[in-house]
C-alpha cells in the first residue's frame, strides 16, 4: 500500500535505502518444497551488479545475498523468504555536494516534498540500488516456474541512444557488457560510451524482455490484466518512461488484417499480440519493450533551485552509470518473472490444476 | 485480486457483461461530504457512449446511470456508492456465428482456455462496454479532485492509423467525433474512416492525456510509483498495446543534459518528466500517451480455429467500432482521475493534510 | 479498504442502505464452471428474511435475489457475479424521532461522528440488513465447498438471554423460530419472547456454528489464520461482541493435559481446538461460539444526547427485533462459510490441489 | 495474503523462524518524521523476552533489536523500517525428539500437513517468538499514537488456570512477573505456577487490555470494524481462543435497558460497548479481553500418532513456558496499537485530518 510490497500471492516486500546497512525483501507466498540456495540467487544479482565494466558504476558492491528464513534443508517451507544484502560501499560524502539542491530529472525534489524529509545518501529509497533485491526474488520466481512449466526469461539492450541494435541472436547477450544480441556492433557501443563519459553526459536505452514457455490463462481481466501487471512492473523500474507489449506504438498505424494473429492447428501465425490477448497470455511468447530515460545524475551542470528555492547550478560527481539502461536488462527480466508467478498462484486459486478441456494448440514463438 | 477491483483507497468493483441485465460499479472509499447526483456523472458517459456518430458503433445505447446506494440528500455519506447501467439494446444474435471460432486478435480465445467456458454475447467480460462503469466512477474522482485541488483532465487523439493529428488547441476537441484538438484535419480524418469502413478493415490511434493542477508528493515508492500506475491504469483498457510517460520512447535517444527538467524558482523548465520524478507528481501536468490496437472484430475474413482445433475463417459483422481508439479518449481521462484520486487518498494516509516545508514551486505547464 | 469487501481471493463486496433502493453484493474471484440459479441463494435468504415469526422485525421484505452478472447459461464464467436485492417496504417515517439523537448502544452516535454525517433510515449502512447480500454470497460459497469437499454448515442458539438451551439433537432447528436445537424448550423461549416485548426490552443471545467435512491445511500462518479470520468474520455481524474458538474462554482453566486433543489412527480424540491448530484446520469439524449483545432499538426510554450535545431522552418505535441474535444462525453460518471459501482457494494458489505425502487420519466429529 | 503481513496502511512484514539465523520484520506506511531509536523498541521487547522469571521459558535470548532502515538522522523517512532480531540462543537438539511425531494441540500436525514438510526447531515458523518483531512493531506504532493524539495502552492477566485474579491497580502490574494488577495474590499465583511445574502440566490464562486516548471514528464499516480487526488481531496470537470487547459474553444475559451505554454531555455513562459501536471507535478506552489455552509442549506423556500414522506417545522436554499466557500481556498491548495505527491512518485517508462538526463528547473511562 505505501508501496514496499510487489504482488498479490506471490509477494515480495523490499527495504533498505542505498547507503544504509542492508538492502533485502521479504518473498511470501512461495509454494513449499522448492529447492532453493543461494547458489540459486546469486547468479542472477551478480548479471546486475555494479563495477563489471568501465561502462557501468564503479562502486564495488560484492551484493552478496543471504537467506534469512523460510528454507529448511534445503526446501522452501512456505514461510516468509527473507534475502539479505548487506551494503559494504558506501562512500556517502561522495553525494554531499547534493543535500541542499536538487538534481534535474531526479527524484531529491519529489522524496523531499512527499515526505518533508529524505535520507540523501546515494539516492537513498530512491537508487536503483533497490532492484538488487528484486533480482534476488525473481531468481526465485524463475526457478519454480522453470519447474513447473518450463518458463523461461531473456532480454537485450535493442537501442542505446541513437544507435539502433541489430538482433544477431540470443546467444551473444553474455558476452558483452550491454546485454547486446549482438556481435558486430560492440566496438560502435563502447566507443558511444567512453565519448559520452567524456563528455560528462549520459543517454538512455531500449529493452526488449521476453518469457518463453508461458501457460495459458494467466491473466485476471478486468484490471489485473497480464499486460496492465507487466507495464505496472517494468515503468516501476528506475527511469522507465515508457512500455510496450508486443507490437506496442506500431500497432497504432497497422490495420486490423494485419495486426490480429491469426490461430492454425500449429498455432499462433504471428505475435501481435505480444503473447497476451483481452489481458490474459495466449501461450505465446510474452514479448515487452521499455524505454530507459538518460541518467539524471551526470557531470555536466544544469540549472536547479536549493531548498531555500534559491536558484543554483547542480553538477554531480561520484560513481553513476552514465546510462542506466546498461544492467536493465535483467531487471526487467526478473520484474516479468515476478509477474508471472504471481499469476501462475493466481490462476491456480481460482481454476485449479485441473486439465483445460482440450489440447492447448502449439504456442507460436 | 480477482481482477474486478481497481484502486487501493479509492476502490472501484465492476461488473457485468456486454450483453447482461446490467453493467456496473461499486466505489468504496469515497470521502464523505461530497454533492454528488447523477447528473454529476451522466454527461462522462455520454461523451463516451456509442452511436454518437458514424464513425463508432451503432449499438443504440443510452447507458443512463443510476445511484444505488452512498448518497443521502445530496451528499456522499461515506458508504460504497453503487452505479447501475442497464443494458437496453443486447441484440446478442449478432453474435451467433462466434460461439465456436476465436477472432485472431481477441480475448475469445484466451477467456475460453482460462475458464473452460465463456459468454459470447458481445464479447461478454472482454467488451470495451465494461470501461463505462469506470468513466462513471471516474466522473466521482474528478469532482473531488477538482474541488479539492482543482485538478482537471483532458486527452486528445494525436495519430490515427498513418496520419498524425496536429494540435491545434484544446478547445477543438469537444467539437469532433475523434477527440482530436484539431479543426483542419477532421475531414481528412472522416474521409480516412469512411474508406477503411468500406473496405471492412479496422485501424490504430494513439491519445494524449493530461492532468493540470496536480498536488506535489503523490505517488508511491518503490512499487506503487504514481507512473507505474498510470502504466497499469492504462494498459489496462481494451486494445491498448504501449503507454508513455513524459517524453517516452523519445527520451531514449536524448542526453542527460536535455532530458533533465531544469528547475528554477518559478518553477520548471520543461516538461520531460511528464509530471513524475521516482515515481512521484513533481506538480506538473502529468502527461501520458497511449497506443490503441486495430479493432480486432473485422468484416475481412482471417483464418483462425474453431473449439475443436479445426481450422476455419472468421468474418465479424455486427456492430463494432472500426477504430476503438475514437471513444478512448473519455476514458482514459477517467483511469487517470482514478490514479490520482486512489493517491492522493494514499498520501493523506500516510502524510497528512499538513502543510509541507516550504512554498510549492510553481508547476511548468 | 474502506470496508466494504470481504475476502481476499473469494471477494464479496457489499453496498447499499437498509431503506435506500437496493442492497447487493459482487462476488469476484468464483470459480469457473459452478452450476447457479437464484434457487441455490433464495433458501438461504429466507431463512434469515424477516417477518417470518412474531419474535422477528415485522418489517415484512420477500429480499428476492437477482443474479445481475457473472452466469452464463446456468453456469459461473468466473467473472464477477452481482446479487441485486431490492428493498421494497422502506416506511421510512418510523425512524422520524432518530434523527437528532443517538440510541444509546447504538451506532447512530459513531456513524455521525466519523463522517460528519449520517443516512440515519433504518440504520442506513449500519443496519443488520446488509448481512442479507452475505448470506447470498455465502449460498454460492456453500455449494462450492459441498461440490469440492462435502463440507457442510450448521448453527444453532445456545443461550436466549440467562436460559441456556440443551442441545437435542440438529434435527430440531428447522423447526422453531429460535435455531434452537431443541424440541422440549420451545415453549419457554416463546414466553420469554413475549414478556421481554411487553416489556419493551431487548436481550442476547449466544450462537453456535460449525463447519463438518473441512479439509486439512487451511489457514495461513503467521496473520490470516483460519481462527483469527473467523474471529473477524464473526466478530463484524452486528451487535456481536465475543467470539470463541473450540473450548474457547473454557480453556483458560483447563490443564494442557486436559486441553491438548490426542492424536489417534482414527483421529483426534477430542476437539477442544474447535478444529484449528496454529492457525490451521486440522480435518475436524471447525466450531465456534459467538455473544450477541441485546438489540439497542427499544421503546424504553433511556438517557441520550441530541446533535448538539443536549441531554434528552430516547424511545425506539418502529419494528425491531428484540433479541437480534435470533436470527443470527444463518448470518454467523454464511461468514464461516465465506472464510472456509476463501482459504480453500488461498490453500490452492500456494500449495496447489496436489496429493497430501499421506492418507489424512480421519477426523473426531 | 500467505498471511506474513499484518495491516493495510500501517503494514507490518513479519519473517523468520525460532531457530533461524534471526527474525524481524518490514514496517511500511509509517508517517515521515517521527524521532526513533532503537531506544524506543527495546523496553517492549524486554517486557516480553524469555528468561526474566522462573515460570516463563529459561531460553536465554537478549532479543536485541536493529534498525536495518526507514530511519535517517533519527527520524522515520516514510520508507520501510525493518526491525532485525537476531536468534543467539538456538539449542535445537532439545526438540530432537519431536521430528517424527506430532505433539497433541500443537501445530505440529497441521504445519506438516499443509505444507508437506516443516521446520521443526523450535516450533519454526509456529513459535510464539515469532510475536517478538510485532512487539517491535507495536512500539512504533505506541509511538506515534501517543504523540498525535495521547492514545496510550495497558493491560494484565485477570486470571490464572482456575485463580481470578481481582484487579487493585494498574500500578501493580510492572511488580509481578504474571502482569497481575496485583499485589496480594502474588504469592498464591507462584505457588500454583510451582506445583504445575513440578508436575509436568500447564494451564490457560485470561489477558485483559485496554487503549486509552481513542479518538472517535476509528473502524471501517461493514467488515473492517475496529471491534473485527481486534478479534482477528488478538485471535491471531498464539493459543488465543476467544476473544471479547466490553462486555464480551456476559452481554448474552444483559437487557437492552442494562447494556446500552447511556449518553451525558458529560461522556457515556458506562461502557459495556468496549469503545466500540457499529465497529466504529466511540472515544471511550476501547477495552478487550483474550482466552489463552494452556502450552501444548509438556513432560507429561500424551497419546499421539508418527509420521507413518502409527500410535505413539510424546512427552515434551525442552524450555517450554508452563503457561503462555504470562508473557501475553505486552504481545496483546501490541496488536492491539496495531489496529489502532492502522485504523487512524485509514481514517485520515478517507476522512482527512479535519475538525468534525461538533466537539466530541468527553469520553466516559
């Protein structure tokens, strides 16, 4: 409700602030029996974590996570899972330079209005540091749902800045510090970066995230659409401004006969649809884009106002990624996990397990 | 949960299908005190109802709403207001010939795999009729914010299909069937409806929305963000594939130097941000957009399977709106009141009515 | 949130006013599939309807149940299903003399001071005629839990003011105006009935409810336990003012020797848990008792304050059960029953409708 | 919704299990502002830690608590505060025999069979230290309440297995280890808790407690009533099983002459209402009482059933408290803040902070 909490059944509550002892959450709802380590967890924080290449912050956070509760042995027990990341950099006199003003495009206005008050250590509630932890849950979601259905999730960086990335194939998304599918064009990103951090400024990006082996009938109509959920997911991700599902802005110029999917016996013709129609997954895959506006935080000053209301110029020094979208990537991956589990539980509350009354038709992919 | 309910505070429970007795709406948490009758709300839904011109569906309509319950002598007491709507022209045969076969591009499928089963008439749960309950709940939202704060919205269509709608003023949109804040281009939008109509094809759109006079410090962190909601408010509407906020897409391409609101004492410089900072109203004008798919139920015949798995084509005759994008406009205005009221009743909550420290800046509209 | 719906997966949410033109209810989150007809909810209404025995309300209202939504061709879609009762015998002028003063006992006083004002017909919103929309819902819960698992409600009075009633036998509450369990007491209740509306007194009641046929695992652990929903369901009819669980306030005086049931291969030996274990039901029969407080509506006059906070005096004319309990069986019964509904689906979202790792040892009735 | 998160506004995440590495919880929705320590929390959690007299648990557990968040420069941020407890004292071997089989009136069978596993060291998840992080809880909540409205709590034991405890003076109960409001039993009651020691058995108790400072129009009609939320809350705690508000079940053989409170301009005449009327405060002390069955774990044998359904006895050794009900007292206080926290901030978010139309009543205490 004051909006710590993400889902409804499969529930993750998130605390901490950047610069504080400890960022974690709290997952309620996991269905008991799931092996589950940290083994499991860690992979997926250490594809977020900061300080991995000369593009993204150099603060040197070893996010190392820990479960506090709800597993026994080795299996989840249904009780609340509590993962814990302590914060070992801290560097905070790195960001005093911003207790009394504001950044442009940057949430120290909004925080301090709402509340009379903010906690300014390295963005405090408000740095994206906060995802880590949500990282950490979705590796959970995924694994069950990987059990239990074969879902899977995947992602690329599909623009950076001006620079549209050509999709050469899933398999290259490893092996470059943009999260790229995408060989040939790496030495153009990284040039793109270096003369951007040059320059003090920053840019913003293009995500496509997808789930693979989605079941049908997952999604609540009227408002606990699928879509609805995932664009409520990803826009709550650090400096989305924008979010699409399957052919998104283009379908406003693409005609009924050419945007409805048409079904066959072998399935799905295309995917308009993004994978969801009337709010609920067709079995398709589910197919997202989001925008990542520019790093609000860069060298470069800008004009900004002081508590007072006094007009100043803000520059802002210490360790910031110039383009955040760099390690949105599996963010966004793991806000679509949690969506999805948290439908998979709601599915099953009110439908059960049982068996759909004919053969599903084959998902077109 | 269920999917029924929008709103956390301000909690608005539809029902009803396309072709039922009745559609309508429950609102819980309304404050108390508020003048409020029917004629409060009647003229929402009047400018969103059908027939109103050739370029909508014909459905004969008058969609009269009815006050059932949480008023006395004028005034909200505080209690759930019920709104009724009953269904007047049901002509549900129009319909028989798609109670076996699934239109590519609709919910029919995917409601027929979740439940096992499914009403057909008029789309049944899935028909885009269901959004007037909450345009009449949304009429509620409105005066109370307009009272308390003078909030206002409006929204306009800025493209339909190919062609992109110049804005010209607010003041046009009131006086053409297309919401477009336009005069000069209207005939060429009628004439663009009238082929598409003759050649049995529907079309995308995409509408602006605004609100002006928004309080500063609404809005949720972490997960609650007041543009995650709007994300999930609006990508919850009938054909809506893609939602922005602010500068949207395009802030992916911009730098940080010109992405970044600059304030000053008399308020903003611009208005990138569309109004939300880490997911926070900067006190602004809150400005989103969205893209509307093509109307799924065509006269062009697709090819598509019937419940057995067969396959088979599918025409749609009856009477659908060739571009559903037209009558979008109303109600997106009234999701977006209803995110503004939830949270502004969240924010009292948790913040009080007290003053905050210093005097607002003023908003950059 | 505001108080108007009950439940978290299975989601009544009331509305409407004992005299304004309707009351109702939407139910959200049904199963799919569910064969339903009014004829499945009118019994149960009638058996809480008033005018039905001179120790009742003489306020003469069929409450006739319209299935508004949510019911295609005589089964659930899963979609939400709106009961619509309307109030027909409204003689609102027989509460004329309330209007300026509180009912001592009554919640014209907190009503008023809350909201600032208040619907003060028939009790508007605070009257025990809003149990009338949960006793429906609770219809379509019953033949839900029936169908899924043979679970079965029953309640009986076992204490009309300072007489305590012997139970008999279940046979016997059909067949006396009290929900008596119990042939050979009738008569006396009858007299005392009839001395306390000459009177014009009022008096308690205590109500015994339970549920037979309950599965094994309902019930969440650490807050949303099955007791303590039931406490809150029970504890929100009107007028009641304690709920007990098995042995209940007994148990402050047992031994853990005397109150721990022993667990044998046939079952539980005994049932002093009423059929909960740390929140969780244990397969056998769930039992509670609840205390009703005497009707606050009488005609002898009692010392009150007017709006203006003058002392004055209050008499109650108009029709008004003198003991409200007596019809408190089926309403008590309907909320367990909402409760039992709601944790089977939350069991199932979690833990799914897999085999249990052993035969359930069969339950102590 | 698994049942881990207590409130709807001021909402409480609780985690951990007795013998995990620590236990906590998330605090979400607290008002921005508020000066806290951990000074404030640890007094409570030291009125209820184990250790502190011969007749509660001799587990030695200094139950130190740590601000991991939500709090910057000594004031709350409005963001989440967890509370981390961490478990020092964790002897697990001492329930080593209790593996395989299920001790009667425990939640060891019900754990095992909804779940299909458990943690069996030290009653896991089931383990009333679990109340410790809502001890915490209910200090900030105890807090906040005090300061904005002087709304302070109490309460004490009114009676031990069969020993009425008569009530002398509130300024007893810091005096005793029982929380009695008592001097001159005392003696009696260590005696009586002696001789049950000795004899390997336990036995119930009854807690009484008390809000003084309740504002009026706390409590959401129709199903979140101040009265429901409390039967839930304090049902919810372990081995209550009954619950009461004002005069509970002795109002069963009251008149409607007798109980309903009569109104002075001077305050009510009395308070059979416990605070509450239609669910809603009524400004008087919103007074509750609890029925707490005695400890299931003892040394005296009891018949009971394995894993495998085969007869078996148990007989519990281990650091058991022979009466639970002794450390009660502060855990009910808390719940009962909890309410009331939860309830003042919903109240604000409907109804605002504004003045109501006439002066309230002195409250009758």
């Amino acid at each position: 409700m004051a909006g710590s909490t993400f889902g409804e059944l499969f529930r993750v509550t998130n605390f901490g602030e950047s610069h504080g002892p400890a960022i974690g959450c709290v997952i309620d709802g996991c269905p008991p029996g799931l092996a589950l380590t940290e083994a499991d967890i860690q992979p997926e924080l250490d594809r977020r974590r900061p300080g991995t290449s000369r593009h993204v912050t150099q603060r040197n956070e070893p996010d190392t996570v820990e479960i506090l509760s709800g597993v026994y042995e080795g299996l989840t027990t249904g009780t609340p899972i509590c993962l814990l990341i302590r914060n070992t950099d801290q560097r905070s006199k790195d960001y005093g330079n911003i207790l009394d003003t504001f950044r442009p495009g940057h949430a120290d206005y909004t925080y301090w209005r709402k509340y009379g008050l903010r906690d300014p250590r390295g963005g405090g509630r408000s740095s994206a540091r906060l995802t880590a932890p949500m990282v950490g849950a979705g590796a959970v979601a995924r694994k069950w749902l990987r059990q239990a259905y074969g879902t899977e999730f995947r992602g690329c960086m599909t623009q950076l800045g001006e620079i549209d990335i050509a999709f050469e194939g899933w398999e290259h998304v490893g092996h470059n510090p943009f999260f790229a599918a995408n060989a040939s064009q790496i030495a153009q990103l990284e040039d793109y970066m270096d003369s951007l951090r040059k320059a003090g400024d920053s840019v913003g990006a293009r995500i496509r995230v997808e789930a693979t082996g989605v079941p049908v009938g997952l999604g609540e109509p009227l408002f606990d659409k699928l879509d609805a959920d995932i664009a409520y997911a990803l826009m709550g991700i650090n400096a989305v401004k924008g979010v699409e599902i399957g052919a998104g802005f283009r379908s406003v110029a693409q005609r009924g006969t050419e945007h409805g999917d048409e079904l066959t016996p072998e399935g799905f013709a295309s995917n308009n649809a993004g994978g969801v129609l009337g709010g609920i997954s067709t079995g398709q895959d589910v197919v997202a884009s989001i925008a990542i506006k520019p790093t609000s935080s860069i060298r470069s000053p800008k004009a900004s106002i002081d508590r007072a209301g006094q007009p100043t110029t803000v520059e802002t020094f210490g360790r910031h990624d110039p383009c955040v979208g760099i390690r949105a990537t599996p963010i966004a991956e793991a806000m679509l996990a949690l969506v999805l589990m948290d439908h998979a539980l709601r599915h099953r509350a009110q439908c059960g397990d049982v068996a759909l009354p004919i053969d599903p038709i084959p998902a077109h992919r």
